[in-house]
C-alpha cells in the first residue's frame, strides 16, 4: 500500500469510505462490499471494494463486528469524514422555521435556555444541552437583598440579559431591610454593566480605600458586596438545561442496558456536562466544535459524538450550547442546527428581543 495520506486522498477510497459512513448512518447496519460497489461511480468490482474496504480497516478506519457481517466506521472514520469529506451546508428552511417559531417567543433567560435545549433535540432526535454563561462574567443590571431569620439575607442577582441567580449569604450584625434597601441602590447605581468579576476587582479597592473604614454605610455596601459576589456563594456558577436524553433509547448504539445506565448517569452529572461543554469552546476559533467518541473525557458517552458552539451575550460573555447524540449521526444537518441555534439564541438574550 502507499502512504496512508496520500491512499486516503485516493478518489476512490474516499468515495467508499464516504459511501460506507453514509449508509451505516441512514441504517446503523454493516456495510457490505457489494451494497457499495453497486453505488460506486466507477461500477467497481465487489471484490476491488472488498480489497480497499479491508485496506481501511487495517488502517484503523473501518472495523468488521462479525466476520460474515459487512464493515462499520470507526471514530477514526467518523474524524476523517468531519475534516475532510463533509460539505457544511445551511440549515434547511423548515428546520430554520421550528427554531425560529420556538426561541421568538418573548420570554425570561431561563425559560428561552430551556426551549433551546427542547429545540437542539426535537430538530436532531438526540439530547440537547444549552448552558448558561457564569453568573461572574455577565453585566449587572439589578441587586436586591432581602431580609431573612437567623441573620440571612436573599441575595438575587439580575444579569442584563435576563440570567437570574438567587443566593443566600450571613451577616454577622443586624441589618434592617431599609439599610439592605440603600446598599442594592447603590450597588447598581455604581456597578451597572460591570461583570461581577470586575465588581469583586473594585471592591477589593475600596477596602483599600481609608475613608471607607470610618463610613458605616460604605462597610455595609463592601460587606454586602463581598458577599453576594464570592464565587463561592453556594450554588453553581452556571446553570445546565439539558433535554431529550430519552431520545437515545431505541437506539441501537445503546441496547446493552449496562450501556445505557452508565450514559444516564453521566448525563445526570450535569455538572461535569457543563465543564465539557465549556473546555470544548475554551480557546477554540472554530465556530463549531465536533468531538467524536473516545474524544470525549468523560466516562460514558465514549461511544456519543458532542457538537457545541458558543453564543455570545452582551457582545462579550459566552454561554455553550450543544447535541450530545451517537457517533452514528448526521452530520452536516447536526453541525448547521448547533451554528444556527448558537446564534439565534444568542441574538435573542443579547436584545431580549424577537427575532
């Protein structure tokens, strides 16, 4: 055989190969030689077919289940297809219209990210998975402190985009609501727009700053602040909207039962999904992320395939939104549905606006 590349670059191999990931993904069934060679260009020989289809499988690219049974891809095929075989298309209009219909409904933050996580699965038949940007790097629009028992206070923050995030801090001394009242003016009167990353930058200096000792109600504002503004404030930094998991199974990638609860779990841990998503986009210029199999870290969905993008709000801070389905997917369509959702919903949280 040649060069691995240049043989992969061969017209004809990459036509079977082509031919081969296309059929198993309509079927989910092997792929014999004679089944491509009656739809291959050049009217091949089953058994030049069978000869290149045997060279591709000792290149790690397609594997036979049984030995009498035809050939499917690997994660490696899948991979090659992605970079070098697949034609990006636009979303069809009739899937452009479902997405549109359900995210130009006027609504609050969370209620738009969930629907866009029932829109990624509805239109991919997979799971779709929509996670919000950290509540420390969204712009302030609104603070409000409420007084509770035993010395807590409700602290709930409103992004300028619509996220919301609720948490609950202790103040050591005795705090009316009229004083709680004057602080959340003041907080967003002075910090409006600012991310609650460079609103903790600023409070740092004010503490630094000698006038702010003496002044009861600025020590109020510092303590309040620090508080309501600690990462560590009790409740994820990022919310994870996360639906259709039931849509993976009648698949047959996931029959075994052991399978299937080890996916479940995984799923369950939305957590660990949020981190995922959010390590998929770090630092990446590409519009859309593809990760495909054994790619993934986590445990469970090594035999899923993960498409995620970025979305943008308020011209800066980002959100991850994706479809977690089987490596057996289509491709093209689940690439232009993530691209298109990303910045639609994007466009919709940035505005609060329909589209």
């Amino acid at each position: 055989m040649t060069d691995a590349r240049e043989y992969l670059f061969n017209e004809r191999v990459r036509e079977i190969l082509h031919w081969v990931i296309a059929s198993f993904t309509v079927t989910g069934r092997p792929v014999g030689s004679r089944a491509v060679a009656r739809h291959s260009r050049e009217q091949l020989s089953p058994a030049t077919v069978r000869n290149i289809m045997a060279d591709l499988e000792e290149m790690g690219f397609l594997q036979q289940p049984h030995a009498s049974a035809g050939r499917v891809p690997t994660d490696k095929a899948y991979r090659f297809y992605v970079d070098y075989l697949l034609e990006r298309k636009d979303l069809s209009l009739q899937d452009q219209a479902i997405v549109e219909r359900d995210l130009r409904l006027d609504d609050n933050a969370e209620h738009l990210m969930a629907r866009a996580s029932q829109v990624l699965s509805r239109v991919s038949r997979n799971v779709g998975i929509v996670v919000s940007p950290p509540i420390s790097r969204v712009a302030l629009e609104h603070i409000h402190f409420t007084k509770l028992a035993d010395k807590r206070i409700l602290v709930i923050l409103v992004s300028r985009s619509g996220i919301v995030q609720n948490r609950i801090i202790h103040y050591a001394e005795e705090i009316c609501q009229n004083e709680l009242d004057q602080a959340a003016r003041y907080i967003t009167d002075h910090f409006k727009d600012r991310t609650l990353s460079e609103i903790r930058s600023r409070i740092l200096k004010m503490i630094q700053h000698e006038r702010a000792i003496y002044d009861t109600f600025m020590q109020q504002v510092i303590t309040l602040s620090t508080k309501a503004f600690s990462e560590t404030g009790g409740v994820p930094d990022a919310e994870v909207y996360l639906d259709g998991a039931s849509n993976l199974i009648n698949t047959p990638e996931f029959s075994d039962i052991s399978r299937m609860k080890l996916l479940f779990e995984t799923i369950e841990q939305k957590s660990r999904l949020a981190d995922l998503l959010s390590r998929c986009i770090e630092g990446d210029t590409q519009e859309v992320r593809i990760t495909i199999g054994a790619e993934n870290a986590l445990p469970g969905i090594e035999d899923c395939t993960l498409i995620t993008s970025r979305y943008a709000v308020d011209g800066k801070t980002h959100g991850s939104l994706g479809i977690l389905g089987p490596t057996r997917m289509e491709y093209a369509r689940a690439i232009s549905l993530v691209d298109y959702v990303a910045r639609m919903f994007g466009r919709v949280l940035e505005t609060g606006t329909r589209l």
